[in-house]
C-alpha cells in the first residue's frame, strides 16, 4: 500500500494513525535514498514511499474506539558500519510504533441525549451556550471596551519611546484574552514587543503610565518570574509584559494592522535575554493552540465551560498542585480534535468521559501534529503544544492528580442528569469532609498581597512532604486563602490543607506531622525561604486541626483583591519608581549578556547583582565618591568580602568528604522554566553549566546565593 492510497473499504471504519497525527509529514518507512539497506532491493528510481501502517479502528468496537495519540519511526539509524564504509539498517523497512488511546462507550454519555442541541442550532446558540453568557461572558461592548485599553495603553506606550529615533512598538493580548475565554472579572494579559532594551522601556514606560490620568494603581512587579507593570483602566486590571526583541522588523511588520497576531518565524532564541524567551514561548503555545482547534466558536465554548466546572469543584490552580488554566486548554483543544463534527453539548460530555479514563503517567495529552514529544516522568503529562516542549502541569502531586480523576469521573456520570445551574453550582461538601486539616495563618502589616502569594507558591512543596508519611494519605489544599471575620487582626488570612486516610480505621491525627509542619513554618518565618522581600512584620503559624477547630467552623469569607489593597505596599514617588525600576531591569541586562557570553567570568561592569528571574532591588552596588569601592549590603564604606564561585561550592560538597551531599540541593536558572531546584546528586553539570547556580542548601538552609552575596559553606 503507498503512502497516497486510501485504506481500502475493508478497513474504511479504521484510521491511520500516522495521517492522524502528522497530516504534513510523509512519514516514509521505505527511503532507499537514506537507508542503504531498502537501496540494495529498491529498483533504479529509489522512490521512497510509506508502505508500512498502524491503522486503529474509529467507530465503536464492543463499546470502545481507538484514538492515536502518539506515532513515531523506529530503525532509522544503521546498527553496523562496514569496512567498505557501507551502512547496515535492521531492515529495508522502519518500524511504525504507534500509542493508541481507548475511549469508554461514547453510547454511555446519555448527556448527548439528553440535552442534545437541535440539529438547526449554532455552537453560539445551543443552551450550554445561553447559560455560558449568563456567567461572566463578555458581551460584544465589554470586548470593544477591552479592544479600546489595549489600544490606549499602546499610544501611550509608543508616546512613550524615545524621539530621535523611535523604536517600533506593538502589543498583544496573552492568555485568556488570546484565545478568547475571558471574562468581565478576568486580567486583561499582553505582551509588549519592541527593540528597546529592558532598563530604557521601563524607565520610559513607567514614568508615562503613572502620569496618564487614565492608568491608575501602576506598580512594578519585579519578583513575579516574568516582570510585570500592573495597573487599573476604569475598573478593569491590566497585566502587561515585555520582551525585547532585536529582530522587531521581521518579527512583525509595521503595516500590519492586525491587534493580535505575530510572525515568531524570525525570531532567533539565541538573541533572547531569558525573561525575553519565556515571554515568547508563552505567546507560541497560544497561537498554536488557537491553530490546532478545528473549530475555535466550538473550542471557546468547551473551554469557558470547563474552566467554570473546574472552579466549581475546586481543582483551578497550578500553584496548588492542580490544573491551571493553560492545561485545561490543552485537554479541551485535545477534545475538539477528537470529535470534530459533534455539537457543543457532546463534546462537552466526552471532555469527561475521555478524561475520566486516561493514563495521564502513561499516555502524555498532547495536541494531535505536536510531533513526537521526549519521555516526560510524572504522574500527570500535559505537554505544550510549542517547542520546546514541557510539561505544563508540573506542580501536580499524587492527591491532587487522584483528585482531579475522581471529579473526571463524577461529571461524567451527571452531566446532562441536570440542569446546568445544578451542574456548575460550587460545591465544596467534599472538602468540608475531612476530620482534620493543617491550617496555615499568614498576616502582615505590610506588603500581604506578596507575603500571600509567597506562603501559596509553597503550599505543593508541604503537600508532597505531608504525603511522604504514609502510601494512603490524601491531601487536599484548597484553592484560595479564606478570612475569619473573628480574628482580631483584620490582615490575617488561612490557607487550608485537609488531610485524609484511605485506609480503613485509619486518621490523620496517628500521623507524625509535627516534624514537616515545624520545618514549614521555620522556613518562612526565618526569610521566607530565601524569599528577598521577607520583614519581620510577616507572621505564620501552621498546625493540625480538628475539624471543630479549622476556621471553617467559624463562617469564613473568601479573600478578595478589595481585601488585600489596604496591605498593599505604598508607592514610591514617580521619579523615584523610575530610578528603582531602572535599576532592576539593568540587572536583568546583566544577567542576559552573561547568559549569552562564552566565557564565565562576567564583564567587571556586568558582575550579577541578582538573578534574571528572581533580582533583589537592593541599591548597594554604587561606588563611594571618596573611596572609589563598592559598597556592601551592610557597609557601604567597605569593600565586598569575595563570594567563592558557584564552580568552587560545587566541587567542594562533592569531593570534601566531611559533607553529606545527601543534605544539599542546588537551585539552578533554568531558561524556560525559571529557578529549578534538585537534590545535589541528581544535578548534572556536564548538561548544565555551573554559572546557572544560583542558590546551594544544606538541610534547608541557605549556605551560598548568588543573589543575596551569602557565603556560609567555608565557614562550617
């Protein structure tokens, strides 16, 4: 059979799963012009051709099908060289190895039934759609409105530029408001794109935006892992990034009017300082994305639904071990291709059932035309659909993965038994169940909204230690701080992990949580774990609780972004922000050139004061008029003491036998993925070059940081 035959009708309820996958690769398994093999029995005109298939039948087969999911060529590469120089190929022909999915009975999901949309009804007017616009969809003026902020920060911005020569400018949304899934509540999220270097835009940028009437609440978020300036447009939040990108002219041409696309076909990595590149990966996953949907009206409206389930049932948050928004995309975007021709309302339906069954470990969900993805090991696999490919639901546990199945699988057995108010009615019965949780109190006199978001970014680090203890303990965190109206400090806040054993007869008060609750809260109480921004006006208290003694018992309220601007940190003076927000990004410019530099050693100007994704704002590097040194964090008359290299920690701990280098871990700059931090034997340094090193632990202490000019090894 050649590679342009049809299947023949035979097999006409069968699909190939190559074609299925890889619609403009060719796939040949037969290439007599590279396997030298197939060249010897091939006649004079080497034609290559892809005789060689793994065909899945499609239709229902006992009550299942087969999808593919992934393929790839197997045999490619000669296994004997020849004296003569001639190559030697397993076969004449490669071998296809194909991964193939297994649907449960699609006749199960009586929801296609039962709430079926009549066959005249368009995707925008099937009833899941009606009910959709009832919960937060933007209507046609509230999307002009947002058009128009987007447009009005862009003459400002541009307004902004230089005037001798102005660079050009261009901003896009990111996102949820990209793919069209945003609501009245929802960020406004954008890129801004130009040629201008990171500390001339936001010494520009900021200035402009603080002084235009129409932007109010402009800060500068410098320790997010993509800086950020956020501000408020008559009541709506805006998030805007920046990415310098030097080949500006052919990334996106000027007379290109369109607000929402970029060609990345220009645009050379290399040439990106890291933040630059995390910033553009994230725009190619949503533009590709948006072009793998065979339908995006279809697609818009599965993903509005399944982000406000998802809600629903608590299991909304990357930062807490569950899904976030960006996963939810792909494992919707992954269902429209599955089922392209069916109404809003059954591929709805399938979104749970095809879920519900899936070897997330086994079989990673990728977008069909992904390509041929690494080995990803982790319990739950969703892979970006843009290179380089990574696993987006990294911060996924063992509870939270069982957790998020377990609710798969509720949904597939209700959806279409009720009403759609009845399905997406929160419901929070499950996680009121547990006899017992670990209660954590945050509250600061200053700067809560970021002493909150520090203690949450840690929340899955004791979750995996709570889960150590015993093979049957679930743990359960809940998605969002809570406030108890008793408390008499109006600025604390609970977060909450219910604990829970599997095993019968057994409690989670037999557990030895004391130990991994102590180290916790110690952490970060002591500096917030290495956190830059920790004072001593932050406070934590961790402890396990009853269930008569959980604030949950007291009537809680949600925390709200009303509630944290009272604790927010004030502003600096606009001229002062100016020059603090300049300072900090010409620490990023410094990291990216020493990035990009062949040689370790940094430029005497360009010596790293802070981390690319993490800087401190520390204004301590200016030299003494009188002495010409520069000053320390401590002694601005003094000289700094010299910090040992990131190469000379390294090799000390692994050699100098009075260290365990069990009791280290090392926190390296990953380009993609930010600050990554793995237990010391398990880093591997002929991959990763040691000026990477940001931070070396010893049992959870901090003994060298870069950042932070901390020293301490040499001094055990």
């Amino acid at each position: 059979m050649g590679d342009d035959e049809a299947l023949p009708g035979c097999v006409s309820t069968y699909v190939d799963s190559w074609k299925t996958l890889f619609q403009s690769s060719p796939g040949y398994t037969y290439d007599p012009s590279h396997n030298e093999t197939a060249a010897i029995t091939s006649s004079s005109n080497h034609v290559a051709r892809r005789f060689d298939r793994v065909i899945a039948r499609s239709s229902l087969l006992d009550g299942k099908c087969w999808t593919p999911t992934a393929a790839s060529l197997f045999g490619t590469e000669p296994c004997l060289k020849l004296p003569s120089g001639r190559s030697v190929y397993p076969s004449d022909h490669y071998g296809v190895l194909s991964e193939l999915s297994l649907c449960v009975p699609l006749c199960s999901m009586n929801a296609a039934a039962t709430v079926a949309t009549p066959a005249t009804a368009t995707p925008a007017t099937s009833p899941l759609a009606t009910f959709l616009q009832t919960c937060g969809s933007l209507s046609p003026s509230q999307k002009d409105k947002r058009d128009r902020i987007l447009a009005e920060l862009c003459d400002c911005v541009t307004t902004a530029m230089p005037k001798d020569e102005p660079p050009p400018v261009k901003i896009v949304p990111v996102g949820s408001s990209f793919l069209g899934v945003d609501t009245y509540e929802s960020d406004i999220d954008c890129l801004c794109v130009s040629t201008l270097s990171r500390s001339a835009f936001f010494s520009a940028v900021l200035p402009a935006l603080r002084r235009n009437e129409q932007f109010t609440s402009v800060q500068y978020i410098s320790d997010a892992l993509v800086p950020i300036i956020r501000m408020s447009v008559n009541g709506t939040r805006v998030e805007l990034q920046y990415a310098c990108v030097p080949q500006f002219a052919q990334v996106t041409p000027l007379e290109n009017s369109n607000l929402k696309y970029l060609s990345l076909a220009a645009v050379d990595e290399h040439s990106l300082d890291a933040v630059s590149l995390i910033c553009f990966k994230g725009y190619a996953d949503n533009l590709q994305l948006e072009q793998a949907v065979p339908d995006l009206e279809k697609f818009q409206l599965l993903l509005k639904a399944v982000r406000l389930w998802a809600k629903a049932r608590g299991i909304y948050s990357n930062k807490c071990g569950f899904l976030g928004g960006f996963a939810w995309s792909i494992l919707a975007a992954r269902v429209c291709q599955m089922f392209p021709n069916d109404d809003i309302e059954a591929i709805f339906a399938k979104f749970f059932a095809v879920f519900a069954a899936w070897n997330f470990a086994k079989t990673p969900v990728t977008l069909i035309g992904t390509g041929v993805v690494p080995k990803m090991d982790a319990r739950f696999v969703v892979v970006s659909p843009a290179k380089p490919y990574r696993n987006v639901t990294r911060n996924s546990f063992r509870s939270s993965v069982a957790i998020i199945v377990d609710e798969l699988k509720k949904a597939q057995e209700c959806v279409g038994a009720m009403t759609w108010a009845d399905f997406f009615r929160t419901d929070s019965e499950r996680f009121h169940s547990y006899s017992h949780y670990v209660q954590i109190r945050v509250a600061s006199s200053e700067n809560l909204a970021g002493w909150i978001g520090r203690v949450e970014s840690r929340l899955v680090f004791l979750c995996v230690q709570l889960e150590q203890l015993a093979p049957d303990v679930l743990v359960h965190p809940l998605t969002a701080p809570l406030r108890d109206p008793t408390d008499a400090d109006p600025s604390a806040c609970y977060f909450l992990i219910g604990l829970a054993r599997t095993s019968q007869g057994a409690s989670p008060e037999s557990l030895d949580t004391l130990p991994s609750l102590q180290l916790f809260e110690q952490s970060m109480a002591k500096d917030g774990h290495g956190w830059a921004k920790k004072t001593v006006a932050m406070s934590i208290v961790v402890r396990l609780v009853s269930r008569r003694e959980c604030v949950l018992a007291r009537n809680p309220l949600p925390l709200t972004e009303v509630d944290l601007a009272a604790f927010a940190e004030s502003e600096p003076e606009p001229a002062a922000a100016a020059c603090a927000d300049a300072a900090v990004s010409m620490e990023y410019e410094a990291v990216a050139r020493q990035q990009r530099s062949r040689s370790r050693t940094p430029e005497p100007e360009d010596e790293p004061v802070g981390s690319g994704i993490f800087p401190c704002t520390h204004a301590s590097t200016k030299k003494d008029k009188k002495s010409g040194h520069r000053a320390g964090p401590s002694s601005p008359e003094t000289k700094k003491s010299r910090l040992h290299t990131s190469e000379e920690v390294y090799h000390r701990v692994k050699w100098d036998s009075s260290y365990n280098a069990n009791e280290f871990t090392i926190s390296y700059l990953d380009r993609f993925l930010g600050l990554m931090e793995v237990p010391f034997n398990e880093f591997d340094s002929e991959t990763i070059p040691l000026h990477r090193v940001w931070i070396f632990k010893r049992n959870g202490e901090t003994v060298w940081d870069r950042e932070r000019r901390i020293d301490l090894l040499y001094h055990y």
